[in-house]
C-alpha cells in the first residue's frame, strides 16, 4: 500500500533543510542520489539519538506532538468562555466554567513544555514541520489557545487586583507577537531571498485547488483572534490606564484590519473550490465548518472595539475634530452593523458546513485503518469547536446590543450544542490518547529517514597533498591556489 493512502497529506515539496534551491520530495517518485559528504555540523545533529529502534516511551510522545494537538485548548477555552457569559446564566455554572479555564491552563502549559522539548530534543524537526502543507498551518492554533486563557483572565481573575489586569496586557502583548508568526511562515515564509543571487523566489507546496481545504484560514485567524482579545483587555484598561487602553484598541483595529481582509480572500478562493470540485475528503470534512473561525471572530471583535472606542475616545480626547465627541459613537455604529454583515455570512457557510455533512457519511460513523486518519478527524472535530464557539460569541454580543429575546435564547442553544460536541471530541480524543491511536506526526517519517541517511554516511574531510592539491571522496583532485605574497622588504 503507498504512502499516500496512509498519509493524505504526506505529498508535498518545499525547502530543504540546509535553505538550498533543491525541493524535498516526499513522494514516491524517485529521489536523486544523496550527499556522498557531510558537513561536520550535519554529521553531529545526524548523532542525536532518534532512530526509530530507539524511540520508545514519552520520547515517542514528544517526537509525535504536533501543533494541531493546540486546538484542544482552543476549543476548551472557548467553552470556558461561553458558559461564563451565557444570557440566561446561574452561578454554579460559571464555577463550572472556571473549572474548565483551570483545565485549559493546565492543558497549555503541558502542551507548550512537550513542544519545546520537541523541538530540542530532536534538530531539525521544526524546518520540516513548517515545510508540511499541513502541520504547518496548525501553529496559529498557540497563539489561539493563549487568546482564550486571556479571556477568562479578563472575565474571571480582575477581582484579585491591578496586578492581574497587567499580566492579563503583558500576555496579550506576547500573544499579538505570536499570532504574527503564523502569517509570516504560512504567507511571507515562501518569499525567501539568494543571497548569491539577488531576486526573490516561491516555494510552492504541492497544492491544487481542487485539494485545498478550510485550513489554510487558520494562518490568519490568529490576528482576528488576537484583536477580539485586545478589546477585551482595552475595555478593563479604561478605568485606571486610559492610556493602555489606547495603544491597546489601536493595536487591535491594526490586527483586525491584517486578519480580515485576507481572510475573506481565502474564503472566495475555497468558494470556488467547493463550487467547482467535490466535497473535501471524509477525513477533513470538518474543516468545512472553519469559516465560522474568522467570520465569527471578527464579528465579536469589532463590535468590541467599537464599544471600547464610544467609551475611551471622550475620555483621551481622540479625534477632537469630531463635534461633540461622536468620533467614538461613529466607529461603534459602524462596527455593529459590519459584524450583523459578518454574522450573516457566516451564517451562510453555516448551512454549506451542514449541507457538506450531510452529504458524506460521518466520520466517527466509519471504521479507521490507519493512526493517522484518526488524527485527522478527531483534531479536524476540535477545530470545529473553537470556530463554532467564537460565532456563538458573536450571537451573545448581538444579543447584549439588541432588545431582542431571540437573540439570547439562540444563544443558549448554540452553547449547549458547542458544550455536547467538547464533551463528545474530548471523551473520543481521551480513548484514542490511551490506546495511541492519536500519537501519530505526518512529518515525522521523512524527518527519520533524512537522519537515518545522514548517520549512514560519514565524514570524511579534505586532505591536502604535498602538491597543493587537496583530494576527494571521489578521486578528484581541487588545486587549491598559492597564497598571495606579501611585498618585498
């Protein structure tokens, strides 16, 4: 059986490690023939233990952690958040919800310190993770996940003092400067410069229209994520730091106007493609659901903003030119009715998720051979969670600026659904852990056998002959140049 058949998404071309012009070709077509030398500093990462004879245990664990495994704290954070802020709320159940954002926490900082192992304990891996057409765009799913717990922080934790208003803004500082780096390696990442050449050149992973998925949105719905956040963290610096406040509404508007945008490109471009080939694939059919991502995001956060905006600018004296202060109560009208235009569209890709479903069996429903596609699926349904949480966001916050019952009781129903999908994914993701079904990295295959390669080639340095040649593996022969003399004395 092929590789491709076990790993859907193992076809792909793009750098090599060393950031030459060559292309990893990761298929089954034949590849040229290795390096019959090795650079010293090659030969020495090729040493680290890593063999798969010698991966066993919590070492298999962390060389198979992938950055998709983030999306669990993103969809449990939004939980968290929802039951918190539920219209028709009861006091138990946000002790419940501060449960679960205690969960998330714990979750994050476990995921965040197996990551790093990963990465150090195995060189080279990140270069081929960011290199995957799909693990790559997974590392929106960190900054993501920081954004939920900076919520609940906001929500949930100001009553323990000013201390904790400014550590809930320094995170939020860090995650803005995160959720950049997934723009940058996912859009700017393929512009990489020759330095001995002079001119910008793409790599262009094996992608067709036809096999593009909704993923490719989650690259840029972590600026959307984090701009939503940002107006949660102004609106509890108005009162004692204005100032902060300020930078921080700015800041945000600068974030929403990166992630948006783009975002709807990717929307017309994966409209298309649904319009003109078939359904995606059983393993990701979820992902037909992530439009809601940026849609519901972006909705929640710029009515935010524009109510943060309609309270701070009278107090800073923003935009004096405007009479009688209205600068603020502009951008707030404005930002409520282009979030009922964004709830609105996303509603629309709503009925295309459940009309896509409806077409195809569905997945738990089917029989699983091979580790990875359970990955796939399982992760692809804690995708849906989060996406679907923030555009049950979006509906609370239209509900709190409307006089209308609807609204709310919409609200609560979309919660409870979120609420049995997170208790149904969570139960299915802690089976699959247990019998490590779930431990499974696309990537990690062709990372082994690129090391095994390496270890299997030793080096050999040039030696000098008493000619002033120097000799090669290979027999030949490199005059090496006299050194230039110096003047006469």
């Amino acid at each position: 059986m092929s590789s491709e058949a076990t790993d859907p998404y193992s076809r792909f071309v793009g750098p090599t490690e060393e950031g030459g012009p060559e292309a990893i070709n990761v298929a089954n077509e034949p590849e040229a023939e290795p390096k019959t030398q090795l650079e010293p500093r090659e030969l020495e990462d090729a040493k680290t233990p890593g063999t798969p004879e010698e991966i066993r245990g919590w070492r298999q664990v962390v060389l198979h952690f992938t950055p998709s495994w983030f999306s669990i704290t993103m969809g449990t954070g939004i939980v968290s958040v929802l039951l918190y802020i539920m219209p028709y709320n009861a006091r138990w159940v946000q002790y419940i919800a501060i449960a679960m954002f205690c969960l998330n926490i714990v979750c994050f900082i476990a995921f965040s310190i197996i990551s790093l192992l990963r990465y150090t304990m195995f060189p080279g891996l990140w270069s081929f993770m960011i290199q995957h057409p799909v693990q790559s765009l997974f590392i929106g799913t960190f900054p993501m996940g920081l954004s939920t717990i900076i919520n609940m922080m906001i929500l949930a934790c100001l009553q323990w003092g000013d201390g904790m208003l400014i550590f809930a803004w320094a995170l939020w500082w860090i995650d803005v400067a995160i959720s950049k780096i997934p723009l940058d390696v996912d859009i700017s990442a393929p512009l990489q410069r020759y330095s001995n050449k002079g001119f910008l050149r793409m790599h262009i992973h094996d992608a067709k229209l036809s096999s593009m998925t909704a993923a490719w949105l989650l690259p840029i719905v972590s600026t959307i994520v984090a701009a939503a956040s940002g107006a949660l963290v102004a609106s509890a610096l108005i009162k004692d730091h204005p100032s902060y406040s300020l930078v921080t509404l700015l800041t945000s508007y600068v974030l929403w106007g990166c992630g948006v945008p783009l975002a709807m490109v990717v929307l017309v471009m994966y409209f298309q493609r649904l319009a003109l080939h078939h359904l995606p694939t059983p393993e990701v059919i979820v992902s037909v659901f992530l439009p809601l991502g940026p849609l519901g995001s972006g909705s929640f956060g710029i009515m935010k903003l524009g109510e943060v905006a309609n309270t701070l600018f009278p107090i800073t004296n923003t935009l004096p030119a405007v009479k009688d202060s209205m600068a603020g109560g502009i951008l707030y009208v404005v930002g409520f009715i282009t979030a009922l235009v964004m709830w609105g569209f996303a509603l629309v890709w709503l009925f295309f998720a459940v009309a896509s479903i409806s077409k195809t069996r569905f997945p738990f429903n089917m029989e699983m051979e091979f580790a990875n596609v359970f990955v796939i699926r399982i992760i692809g349904f804690w995708g849906f969670v989060f996406p679907g949480g923030v555009f049950v966001l979006a509906t609370n916050q239209i509900a709190k600026e409307l006089p209308s019952a609807f609204f709310r009781v919409l609200t609560m129903i979309f919660t409870m659904i979120i609420l049995l999908l997170w208790i149904f994914v969570s139960v299915r993701t802690i089976e699959k852990t247990l019998t490590g079904k779930l431990i499974f990295s696309p990537c990690v295959q062709q990372y082994q056998e690129r090391r095994m390669r390496k270890m299997s080639m030793p080096y050999n340095g040039p030696s000098a002959s008493a000619s002033g040649n120097t000799s090669s593996n290979d027999g030949s022969t490199t005059e090496i140049p006299p050194k230039p003399r110096g003047p006469a004395i």
